[in-house]
C-alpha cells in the first residue's frame, strides 16, 4: 500500500516515513498552521491508510517549525457557518479528523511547540504520548467564541485532568502554558528539544511488537465506540451554536478589535 500523503504530497501537509514512523507535518507557517476544510480530510486519510498500511508502526503529529496549530481558519469557518445545512454536522472536516484520530488503532505521538488552540488541543486528548516545550501556549476557546466544546473534550478532559482542572479550561477559555498543561494531563512531558524527544520515543515504540502494542492500546481505549459517538454528539451541538447571536458578537468583536460583550444575551 502507497501512502497518499507521501505519493501525492500536500503543500500543507509535510510527511516522511523512515524506519516505521511516519511523521505528519503540518506546514502553513503564515497561518500559524490554523486548519481548513481540505486539510482536515489530508490528515485525516494520512492517518486511516497509516492505520491499514504495515510499513507504518507509529504516527507523529506536529508542526513542521515553530507551532504546532492555531485551530480552524477563521475564514475557512465562516465560509462553513454559511454552508453548514449542506452537511450532517458530525461530517464537517473538522470531526472526521478527529474521529480518525480517535480510532487510529497504533502509537499516536503528538509533538508541540508554539500555538496549540482549539483543534490543536483537542487532537491531543486522542494521542497516546504528547511531548511540548516551554514556547507552547494552549487554549480551548470555544466558550469565549460563543461555542461549545468539540471532540470528545468534555468528556476526555475531565478524565484526564478531573473535573475542576477540566472546567477550569474549557469555561474560563483562557490561555495557558505548558506547565499548567502538564498538570492537567493534557502532555507527558515538557522537553528542551520536543521534536528530537518524539522521534526517539517512536523509534523505541517501532522497535517493539506492532501487534502487542495495538492490542495494548485497544484494551486501555475499550470505549473508543463511546469516544466517537460523544465526538458526534458533541458535533450536533457545536454546530448548532455555529451562527448564533453569541457567535457573531465574538466574531464582530475580533474584526473590530474589541471586546466582545455578552452581557446582552441570557
């Protein structure tokens, strides 16, 4: 089996498969590596054909340089938010990734440096190992966005950080560092030189039994069926916010480099 993501590159998308690991890449500097519809399903199908393809023990995903991601392309949502009764809500580019993420059957690395926000958090809840640097700098946004949480993070968060840790990040929607993220599980670890720390770990993870390590991970991810179902669920309701009165304040907030006021809505 051929890779699509190697034998047709994405100019977007950055992916080498050397010795078992196959390292993801994404490559919008000037963005910040923010996400849109196109590139969602890139990764995604990189991530369902690594599944399936033997020569591929490991995934890393991170940014080629200095960020990790920036979440969804403002205008790339906008554009969506217009279109979204064309679609189900939980087939929107955004969940597929996720989903993917979430049933990816082997060791899922996820490296981070800079900005991780929004998607760029929640893709970490459905990693196996996630390593950051100290230049990391996190947000679940979606609250403040007059939106609701999305991939599983409402139940996932909690699980991972308890119910304080998890409230205090999704409702405040503030931003935070690497150190609060480790204390939330959200990493395993912060290191001087991330990228170097996840290629050495995939490299042990790929010198290891392929097939005891995906049936490890399927005996500690039992309710991956849940995960996915709750992803959709919480689908529905992200997008059912999508439009709303709360949403375009924040968004006429951010055009008109405001402070968005939400005092007038119950």
């Amino acid at each position: 089996m051929t890779l699509s993501c190697i034998q047709q590159p994405h100019p977007h998308l950055n992916a080498n498969l050397e010795q078992g690991v196959l390292t993801l890449a994404i490559n919008r500097p000037e963005a910040k590596n923010a996400l849109y519809g196109e590139l969602y399903l890139t990764i995604a199908k990189a991530l369902d054909e690594a599944d399936q393809d033997n020569a591929v023990r490991v995934v890393i995903l991170r940014g080629q340089d200095a960020d990790f991601s920036a979440g969804n392309d403002m205008q790339d949502f906008m554009k969506s938010a217009v279109q979204k009764d064309q679609i189900r809500p939980q087939d929107g580019p955004p969940f597929i990734l996720l989903k993917s993420s979430a049933r990816f059957s082997k060791p899922l690395i996820a490296a981070v440096r800079g900005v991780a926000i929004g998607i760029g958090v929640t893709i970490l809840l459905h990693a196996d190992l996630v390593y950051t640097d100290n230049t990391a700098l996190f947000q679940i946004p979606f609250v403040s966005l007059g939106l609701s949480p999305e991939g599983a993070s409402s139940k996932l968060l909690i699980q991972q950080a308890g119910y304080h840790k998890a409230a205090e990040l999704l409702l405040t929607a503030q931003k935070f560092n690497a150190e609060k993220a480790l204390s939330a599980g959200l990493v395993n670890s912060i290191e001087e030189d991330v990228y170097a720390t996840a290629n050495k770990q995939a490299q042990t993870l790929a010198a290891l039994p392929l097939a005891s390590l995906k049936q490890s991970k399927a005996l500690m991810k039992h309710n991956v069926d849940e995960i996915v179902e709750w992803i959709d669920h919480e689908a529905v309701i992200f997008m059912s916010r999508v439009g709303s009165p709360e949403m375009m304040e924040a968004v006429q907030a951010f055009m008109q480099k405001r402070k968005p006021d939400f005092t007038q809505f119950n």
